[in-house]
C-alpha cells in the first residue's frame, strides 16, 4: 500500500480551521486515487481532534507553541519517522511559512499555491496559481514527501464525522528563538465591513487618495460600505480592518463592486460568501473577470461617475 | 543595525503574459519586469529600522534583466550597498535560487536581521525566507508587518486573517519575511536616481558554485481554464453603467 497522505491541521484560538477541512477533502480524494490512508497532524490540544474525523487517523503531538519554528520542527521530525507520499498545508498567513521552513528542514519542495492535486500514474501534480492568477502551473515534484501549500476554497469542508482513532506522538522540539506574546486585535470602531449588504472594493487601479471620493459617492449612492485590496490598505488610504482577502476579511454581501483590482488569489478568497460580483477595470484578461458575475472592461475614472449618477437616477 | 534584503524581479502582472513555445515557461521576450512588491516594503521596513537604529543596509539581488536600475534606486532610497549575484544558472527554481542566495548572505555576514519579501508572485517551491533561513541556522517567521528592535531580540508582528496581528519576540539574528512595511514605501525622484548612478556603484559577485538540481518539474503554464467568466457590459462607460444597474434593479439591488 502506498504511504499516507497527510493533512497539517490548523488551529486558530482553539479551533480548528475551515481551509484544514477543506484539505480533509482534497486529501480524501487524493488519498482515495492512490490507495492510501488519510492522516490529520495535529500538533497541539488534542481534543480537536473530535473535529478531524474526515480523517483516518490523527496523529496527535502537544505542547507544539503556535509559532512557525515550533510547528516546522514537529512537522519535519514526523514526516522523517513516518515518510507520508505528501503533505498538504494550509497556504494561509497562520501556515505558510510553518510549511516553507518544515520543507527546507526536510530538503523537499513547498509547492505552492495549489488549488488543486491529483495522482498521475503515481506522481502527484499540483495545478498551481502562478503571476497573481494570470496564469497556472502544472507542477510535479521529484522528492517523496513533498509539501504542497494548497489554496483556501480548493474544495468544499469536510464534515467531522465519526471520531477518528488518535496516535499520540512525541516531538523534540529545539530550544525556541522564536516566542509569542501575544494577539493584537482589530481597532474596534469604523465600520464592519463583514457585516455590510455592498460593498465597493477599491484597488490600485484608483491610483491616489483623493480619489477615493469616487468610491465613496458610489458607496453613498447604493447604500454600502468601502473597503480595499492589499495596496490601498498599505497607502493606509483604508484601515486594516477594511482590507478584504487572504490577510483580511472574509465578507459575504450581496452586492460587491471591485474597481481598479486586478483579481490575485489573496483578495478573490476573502469574498466566496458574495452573491452578486462586479469588476471594473482596463485590463481585459485580469483574472478578476474570472471571479465576477458582470465586467465593465474600461476606466474606472469613467464608469464610476456615470454608475453614480445612474444608481441615483434609477432611485429617484 | 546590520540589515541585508533580498529583492526579487517578476514580471509585471498588469501587463499581457504569454507562454513561450514550450508550454511550460514565461514568453519572456517582451516581458516587463518590476521588483515584487513585497520586497519593495521589505527594503522600507530595512530603512525604517536604519534610521531609528543607526547601522547599514546592504540589498543583494540575482541578475535580471532591469536589475541595475533598481538597485541604484534602493540606494537612491537609503540602502548603502547593492550586491548583484551575476553568473548564475538559468532556468533556476525558486529552491535553486535560494540556495545561491543563502550562499551569499552567508558571506556577508554578521548581520541582525535579513528581511525578505514574504512571496514573490512567480513562486512555485518556496518561501526564499525559509530556505535561506535554514541555510544560516537563523530563526524565521513570515507575513510579517512591523519590527521593533533595539536588543538581543526583535519584537515581530505577524499578520494573520481578520484584522488580527501576532506579536513575537524573536530572537536575534534572525529572518523576516516581510508582508507590509509600518509606512508605505517611499517615492524616489528620477533625478536623485541618476545622482546615485554617477557616485554609488553596484558590486558583483559571482554565483557560487552549487545550486543544488531542480526538486521541480513545471509540467504545463497556461492560461486558467476557468469555470465561468464575467458577462461583460458593452458599451460606452455610460452605457455599460446603466446596464448595470438595469441589472442590479432587477436583481432588487438597487
Ligand atoms: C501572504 C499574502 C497575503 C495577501 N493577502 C491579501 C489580502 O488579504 N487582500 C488583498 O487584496 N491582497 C492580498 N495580498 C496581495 C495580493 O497578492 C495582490 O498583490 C493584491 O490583491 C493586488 O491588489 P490590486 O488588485 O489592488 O492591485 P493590482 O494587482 O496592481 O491590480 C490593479 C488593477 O487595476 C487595474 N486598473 C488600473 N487602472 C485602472 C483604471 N483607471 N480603471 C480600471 N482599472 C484599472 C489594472 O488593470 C489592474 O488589474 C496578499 C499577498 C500575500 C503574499
Ligand atoms: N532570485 C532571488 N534573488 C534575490 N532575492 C530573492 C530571489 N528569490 C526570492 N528572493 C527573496 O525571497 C522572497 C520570497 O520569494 P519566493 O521564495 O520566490 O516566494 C522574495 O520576495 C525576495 O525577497
């Protein structure tokens, strides 16, 4: 029988993520292709393990301190004794360079940024969002064990089902260089953007804070919120609580309005919970056109006023 | 404080990216290509740090096409040294890469921090930070979005989901990965660029010897097959928005 395929539980605040059940699936599938058997790591309170049952096994190490070096080094030191076919990691901000470290510890690439694995003959491929989702790899790796770092939203989330069986396992971990203190959270205040019917995101593409006007008065006009991609939050023209993505928000409104963004695969993860997507922008082949219901392939500077005036026309 | 930054070219994604014949690589002929973003704030977090505590940053940089006007404007920038790796192997994977990289940062040491971009957007088999952070026995975290230093260790905050930060202190010397630097990174004129090219001048080192072999293999690069694809609004801006919001009215939106 072929060795096992491994998923890297994450745990956040107690609990264990959505993206870790979501890689349940894909490892089931992938398991499933290749006759072998399911394993979560879980690399801390063992009592998470009850959500893990997608999983065969759990193989169950605590007292790994939530730090990247901490977590690498238990990872490495398991997959050394026990020789999975591979290991699916969470490619998120809590994992990834847990992962990227854990790989350079066992000299076995990371492939990153999968939002899809199958066995070929044998050899796992990774389909691989590459260039801010222009374009995709096909990716194959030549070592055993290797990690992949997959997407979140490559599949829909496990169920728990019934409790898995638990091996406990032991870790040596190194003396720690590495040492949290501790959360800092959110400025309460401003508005919640998670909370917000519509939204307009705004991205580079509005090239300077005066601008932002313009998002505003369409926000103002259709009743919703603004809130930006990486760049604007960076310009600090928004507040990190207003940034929607992989490092940001996940938000679910029913009407979302993406102006000047180009559509990577950080900002599009943050709005699967949106019912109705709109782009505009200059560039006709951005991969935000893939993740929207309607496109207007032009300039924002015109569009923006004319949808303006247009919303409030319409209501009167 | 003794910084060195790696700084990555990529290809500039607003611009139309071809697959060369092979069906594997980048159609590189007409490709235009910027630093990657992140690293653009690594260098800024770099020169924060310099100016808060003193010290010297040093850039270092694989040959690539366009690198040479980038490094004088890290210097241009505050950066007091720019090393160039020349000679290396084409076709190198980001794990290739790394190895060289981490080679050189190896002869440029002592240092207090190496700061990385946290991923550069052509990445396949990373993280760089990771990878060259192993190599020197250095401690590493990533998706960082400030440093507070000023002792045997450094205070870190690490970005994770939802508008929560991490704060760890990490030990010194020690890897960064940086996502986001405090400030946005600063403009520099064109003229004081070119000052810099007349009076500063970009070392070179030659690659040494191993990269290792390539732990990859990109079996296809090809536009997205995707599932569905926005229905576009024709028109003029006028027309395309009030087709919208026809459709955004029929869809109770309005
Ligand atoms: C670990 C990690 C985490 C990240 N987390 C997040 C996250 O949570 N959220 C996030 O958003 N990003 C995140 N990013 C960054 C992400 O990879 C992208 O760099 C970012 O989303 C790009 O933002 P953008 O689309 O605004 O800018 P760009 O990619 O530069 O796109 C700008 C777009 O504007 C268009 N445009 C320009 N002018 C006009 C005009 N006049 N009219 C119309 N269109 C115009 C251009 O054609 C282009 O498509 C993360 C990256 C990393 C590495
Ligand atoms: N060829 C390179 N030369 C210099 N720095 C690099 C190189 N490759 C990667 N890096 C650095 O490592 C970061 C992460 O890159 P990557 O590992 O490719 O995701 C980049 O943002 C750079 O800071």
């Amino acid at each position: 029988m072929a060795s096992n395929i491994w998923v890297l539980a994450e745990t956040w605040r107690g609990q264990v993520t959505e993206t870790t059940l979501e890689l349940l699936t894909l490892g089931r599938e992938v398991a499933g292709q290749s006759g072998s058997q399911l394993e979560a790591v879980l690399l801390g309170d063992k009592s998470l393990a009850a959500s893990l049952g997608a999983a065969d096994n759990v193989l169950c190490a605590a007292n790994v301190e939530p730090t990247p070096e901490a977590v690498a080094a238990a990872l490495a030191q398991l997959v050394k004794e026990r020789q999975p076919q591979a290991v699916l990691v969470p490619w998120t901000n809590l994992s990834m360079d847990a992962g990227a470290l854990a790989a350079a510890q066992l000299n076995v690439p990371f492939v990153n940024g999968c939002k899809d694995l199958k066995s070929d003959a044998g050899t796992l491929v990774a389909q691989c969002v590459v260039y801010g989702g222009k374009l995709e790899a096909a990716v194959s790796a030549t070592t055993a064990s290797t990690l992949f770092g997959v997407l979140p939203g490559s599949r829909s989330a496990a169920s728990p089902g019934n409790a898995p069986t638990v091996t406990d396992v032991a870790v040596t971990l190194p003396e720690a260089k590495v040492k949290f203190t501790k959360y800092l959270e959110p400025e309460a205040g401003g508005v919640d953007i998670t909370q917000q019917d519509v939204l307009i995101a705004v991205g580079r593409g509005i090239q300077t804070q005066d601008n932002m006007e313009l998002a505003n008065d369409l926000a103002a006009a259709l009743g919703g919120a603004v809130c930006g991609s990486r760049p604007v939050i960076d310009q600090g023209w928004l507040p990190l609580s207003c940034q929607v993505g992989k490092s940001g928000m996940q938000v679910k409104p029913k009407l979302y309005i993406m102006l000047g963004i180009s559509g990577a695969p950080e900002h599009i993860e943050g709005i699967k919970g949106a019912q109705v997507v709109v782009a505009v922008n200059t560039d006709a082949a951005a991969p935000v056109f893939n993740a929207s219901h309607y496109g207007i392939n032009a300039d924002l500077f015109e569009v923006v006023p004319a949808l303006t005036e247009a919303v409030k026309a319409k209501k009167g | 404080m003794n910084i060195l930054v790696l700084l990555k070219m990529v290809p500039d994604v607003v611009e139309e990216l071809e697959v060369a014949g092979d069906g594997k690589s980048l159609d590189t002929s007409f490709l235009r290509t910027i630093i990657n973003e992140r690293d653009d704030h690594a260098l800024e977090q770099a020169i924060l740090l310099k100016e808060r505590h003193g010290g010297k940053v040093t850039v270092v940089a694989l040959d690539a096409p366009d690198i040479d006007d980038t490094l004088f404007a890290t210097m241009a920038k505050g950066a007091d040294r720019a090393v160039k790796i020349t000679d290396a192997p084409e076709g190198m994977t980001t794990q290739m890469a790394a190895k060289l990289c981490g080679q050189v940062v190896a002869g440029l040491l002592p240092a207090d921090l190496v700061l990385t971009g946290v991923q550069a957007l052509d990445d396949l088999d990373g993280l760089s930070a990771a990878l060259v952070a192993q190599q020197l026995n250095f401690p590493y975290i990533g998706v960082v979005t400030a440093v507070t230093a000023g002792g045997p260790t450094a205070t870190v905050l690490k970005e994770f989901a939802g508008g929560v930060r991490g704060e760890f202190a990490v030990t010194l010397p020690a890897v960064l990965g940086v996502q986001a630097a405090e400030k946005p990174p600063r403009y520099v004129p064109v003229a004081k660029v070119r000052a810099v090219m007349k009076t500063n001048k970009i070392e070179t080192v030659s690659a040494p010897g191993d990269a290792g072999a390539a732990q990859i293999e990109v079996r296809q690069l090809a536009k997205p097959v995707v599932s569905s694809h926005a229905e576009m609004l024709e028109g003029s801006p006028e027309e395309a928005a009030g087709k919208l919001v026809e459709l955004l009215a029929q869809r109770g939106l309005l």
